[in-house]
C-alpha cells in the first residue's frame, strides 16, 4: 500500500505535509506560502481514507492482492500547489497567496494513478477531499486556538522532533532509539 501524501486530522497531526501545512500558515498568518512557482503536482489522501483502503485490503482474498502494489489515493486528487493553495484561501477568510520570491518549479512533482486500487477494490470510493478536508482542519486548528510558534515547533514538524531527540540523545546517528 503506497499511500499519496496524507492529511487531514489524526492524533498526531503533521503539520509537514503539503496541505495540512498550507491550511496551518493560512489559520496562524493569514498567508498560504507556497515555495515553488506552484506548479508541482501533488497527489493527496486524507488519513480516514487510507484507514479504508488499509480495512479494506486486510479482508480481501489473497489471490486479489498477494504480491501487489496498490498506490492509495484517488486520481481526482492530485493537484498542483497552486491549486490547493486556492482551496485554502477559499476556505480561511482574509488570507493571501505568496510564492516565493524567485521560486521555480520544484522537481519533486509527480502524479499518480490510482486505477489499480478502483479496478480491484470497485466499491472503494474515497469519502474526502480537499476542499472538505481543508475545511474540518481548519475548524479544528481554530477550535484548539494553534498558534504560530506551536506550528512551527516540535509537535507538528516531524524533522523537529527528530532534531529533538538527537539533540537529547534519544535517537541515535541512525535515528534508532538510544537506551537513555
């Protein structure tokens, strides 16, 4: 199961991947940052949605997914960052788009095809979107009053964290646990 680039709502919120982390610049500065001229391509999964997609491959008879590989997500979801910073600013009011300056376009832009996982599993029709995902996120970040500085910290950056731990000698030089 290769998922596309998760978000939404999850005990341990990212706050790194693309679209969650457009919607928390855009609830704590009214300003969606897009790094890139805003034409790499980005496909997305909410996590409910790959939750689903996981139910549903765990139950299914093994001659229909035994050494397969499905890629998570639906092909209606890809878009370009520039795209998904206009659903942004639709859904947080008063906020603005800012590229920035002399950004070109990032080589890390890649669509995805998701027909295998429809062709197999037909009655797996993903339930989010982006625009409904950006939505209930926002109303969470407004609803447990996010601010910047804990954004940007150590809760929601997963590199953050992992500095953290090296810094305190939790994680080794291979980002294994220490016995400290």
């Amino acid at each position: 199961m290769r998922n596309a680039t998760a978000y939404g709502l999850a005990p341990r919120l990212r706050a790194d991947v693309v679209l969650n982390n457009l919607v928390c610049w855009a609830h704590t500065t009214r300003r969606i940052r897009i790094m890139s001229d805003g034409t790499p391509w980005r496909p997305i999964v909410h996590v409910q949605d790959i939750a689903r997609a996981f139910a549903v491959a765990l139950v299914a008879p093994r001659d229909a997914i035994h050494n397969q590989a499905f890629n998570v997500g639906a092909t209606g979801e890809n878009y370009q960052a520039r795209e998904l910073a206009e659903i942004v600013r639709a859904t947080v009011p008063a906020c603005t788009v800012e590229y920035a300056t002399d950004a070109g376009p990032d080589p890390r832009s890649y669509r995805v095809d998701f027909s295998k996982l429809t062709r197999i599993f037909p009655d797996l029709r993903p339930q989010w979107n982006a625009a409904f995902g950006a939505k209930d996120l926002y109303a969470a970040l407004q609803e447990a009053q996010v601010t910047l500085a804990e954004f940007q910290g150590r809760k929601y950056i997963r590199l953050a964290q992992i500095k953290h731990l090296l810094d305190l000698g939790r994680l080794d030089n291979t980002l294994r646990r220490t016995r400290s």
